[in-house]
C-alpha cells in the first residue's frame, strides 16, 4: 500500500506542473488576444476618423 501511495505521489507531481504550466499559458494567451484585440480597435477607430476627416474636407 505505501509503494502505490509513494508512486501516485511521484506521478501526480509532473501533473500539477504540467497543469500550472497550461493555466499560466492560457492565460498568458488571452492577455496577448486581449491586447492585440485592443490594439486592433484603436486603429480601427483611427483609420475611421481619418477617412472622416477626408471626407469633411472635400465638401
């Protein structure tokens, strides 16, 4: 019994590492998504203004 408490416990390590590990990059993934998504708005909203500047000085 202690032999299979003693594997589990060397077994279930790399585990939870390996689980912390895609915790920590998923999350790292988001926050780039989230970053780019922002910086995709911002020149979108800027291009938009721009293109309406353009139009207002050829009337």
């Amino acid at each position: 019994m202690k032999d299979i408490i003693f594997i589990w416990g060397i077994l279930s390590f790399p585990c939870v590492v390996l689980y912390m590990l895609y915790v920590l990059f998923s999350r790292l993934i988001e926050l780039i998504h989230q970053k780019r998504a922002d910086h995709m708005r911002k020149a979108y909203q800027a291009r938009k203004a721009a293109v309406e500047r353009q139009a207002r000085q050829r009337l």
